[in-house]
C-alpha cells in the first residue's frame, strides 16, 4: 500500500524559523538530502520538542484552557512525528520485523478539530496503549524494539470524528551475521545443504544488506528520526526478466511457481551467491528509486521469504519498503514505550 505525503515548508525570515506542515494527504515531490541544512533540521527538532512539550503539559493539566486546535490531518502529522522522535530505534540492528497495526477514533469538534488537552489525552492514553498492546501481542521477540510508526487518517465515523490507523514497525534486537554464501529462499531454512545458520534465511540476509547500503551511519552520538513516513509492498512480478520462466531469476524480485508445469525443488529453494548478488542488486535499486519517487528517504524494509498456495503453490519474497523525511538528533536519545 502506498500512502500520500506531507509536505514539510521550513521558511527563514528576519532570523525567524517558522515551520509550517501542510497536510498529510498532499502528495508532494521533496528533496531532502540527510542533513543539507541545519537550519532547517533545527526548526524541526525545535517544533518536535515544543510539541512534546505541550502535550505533557496539557495531559498534566486538563483544566487549561486550549492554546490550539488541530485539523485530523495536522494533528496526525504532529503525533506521528512526535512518536517516530520519542520512541523509535533506527540505529539498532536486528534479526526479526513484524509490522502490525490497530486503529482508534479521534474525537473532532463542530470545526472538525480537536484541542490540545484533548489530543494529549488521545496521546498517552490511547494511542501509545494501542501501540504496546499491538507489540505484546507478537510472540517469539524476547528484545522487542519499536522501529517506526505511521499514522493515517483512514476515514470518517459516521458523526464526524476521525477515524485514524496506527501502524508501528516492530524489531528483535539481535545480530545478523552477513555470509556470503548460498541461502535457503526463505521459512528461517538457513544456509543450502543444512539448517546451519537458521533461522537466518536469503531473505534476512538482503533485508540487512539493503539496510546496510540504504542508511548512512549518523555521525557519533547522534541517531536519525523520521516524520511524513510512508511505506510500499513491491509485487514480486511486476518486473519481468525472463519472459520464459524457469524459476530461475525471472524477475526482479524472487519468484518461483508451480504454474505451468514448473517444478519447485531443493535447486529453486536454494539461492546461489550469484542470485544472491542479484536480486540485492535489485532489491537496493527499488529502494532508491523509492526515495526518488517520494523525495523521501529509505528508513526500514521488510524482506521474507513465504510459500503461498493459491492459484497455485508459489515461493516468493515479500518486499515492504518504509521511507520518510530523515533527521538528525544528537540530545535526547530515545524513550521506552513500555515506561
């Protein structure tokens, strides 16, 4: 799925910084180099932390009255930075990803907004529930971390609230020992010829290597955070390479089939360091041409390897690619969910 943006307008006048978001459906083109203009990456860590800021303040005192009111789509932008800021690990490496996802109602006035008091209350008591409830529910992480989170108007209830999805990437924090070598296509099957290195797969193995070339180091003590995060699902036969398919890198993403008489033995399970090689060449140009299609910059992917059984028994990779403007924060590090 493939979700519009926000465009984020940083404009400097008279020394002023004023930071403007547009809305989050306005699909835009925008480039943003990692850290072109530290002007700009200051207002926004400057408009993140005065958000924050209020919303503690708001939530510790509910008699205030509100400072402002929020449009769905602005306050979905605002939260959704703020928690990408406060709560998501983009530096970490890790052996497992699950992205799950819930929805909530945000409760809009006669105006169609909602103020501050009660976004905070929305914050705190509603959508980081949601969230934890949403990574508790996955089995078999014994170092859960948050990665992303993508929030999205997805409607309107029926008396005029907002209706908002909350998607949050999830990570085990683990090593992931890169080996140039032949690897089962998926199912955590380990290296061909033996369940040595399981449950590492090909498909773990690009995951890293795309990270790897996607995302620069940030300078020491620093991290990266992302705001306007979008995400893609890359169909693996959409780029044909070999009109007359063998199960043999016929296209751009891996993709063998039962169809048409085919076979699906050991051989075709097993990808070779050439075809390893390959498709990561592949993989990591989808990447790229995301950021560019986007303006965005690459944060995560997710990458595995599943058998599917209709219309016919097939093997594939999965491919979700997950972007959003970069920036860089060297003070706060980041909070625990959980606490």
């Amino acid at each position: 799925m493939k979700k519009t943006l926000i465009l984020l307008s940083i404009i400097l006048t008279a020394g002023l910084l004023w930071l403007n978001g547009c809305k989050k459906e306005t699909a835009v083109q925008q480039q943003n180099t990692t850290v072109t203009d530290n002007e700009a990456n200051e207002a926004m860590l400057q408009h993140v932390l005065n958000f924050k800021q209020r919303m503690e303040y708001s939530y510790k005192h509910p008699e205030m009255r509100d400072g402002e009111s929020f449009t769905a789509p602005d306050a979905v932008y605002e939260l959704e930075a703020l928690l990408n800021f406060n709560f998501c690990y983009t530096d970490i490496e890790v052996n497992k990803k699950r992205f799950v996802s819930t929805q909530i109602t945000m409760p809009l006035d006669d105006m169609g907004k909602i103020g501050e008091s009660k976004l905070a209350q929305l914050y705190y008591e509603a959508i980081i529930d949601s969230i934890q409830a949403r990574m508790l529910s996955i089995t078999g992480f014994d170092n859960m971390k948050l990665l992303l989170v993508d929030l999205q108007q997805t409607g309107t209830a029926d008396n005029g609230d907002a209706i908002v999805s909350i998607g949050a990437l999830v990570g085990n924090e683990g090593n992931v020992v890169l080996h140039n070598d032949n690897w089962r296509y998926g199912e955590n099957a380990g290296l061909c010829g033996s369940g040595n290195l399981a449950p590492e797969d090909a498909a773990t193995q690009l995951d890293a290597r795309v990270t790897n070339a996607m995302v620069p180091e940030p300078p020491n003590g620093c991290r990266w955070f992302y705001t306007d995060v979008v995400y893609e699902y890359i169909n693996p036969t959409q780029d044909t390479l070999d009109y007359t398919p063998d199960n043999y890198i016929d296209y751009k993403i891996f993709y063998a089939t039962t169809e048409g008489g085919l076979i699906i033995d050991d051989d075709v399970k097993c990808l070779s360091e050439y075809e390893m090689n390959t498709y990561e060449g592949y993989y990591i140009e989808y990447a790229q041409n995301y950021e560019t299609e986007t303006g965005l910059k690459f944060d995560h992917c997710i990458i595995t390897g599943n058998p599917y059984f209709e219309p016919a028994y097939h093997i594939q990779h999965d491919y979700f690619i997950y972007a959003g403007n970069r920036w860089l924060e060297c003070d706060t590090g980041v909070g625990d969910i959980f606490n």
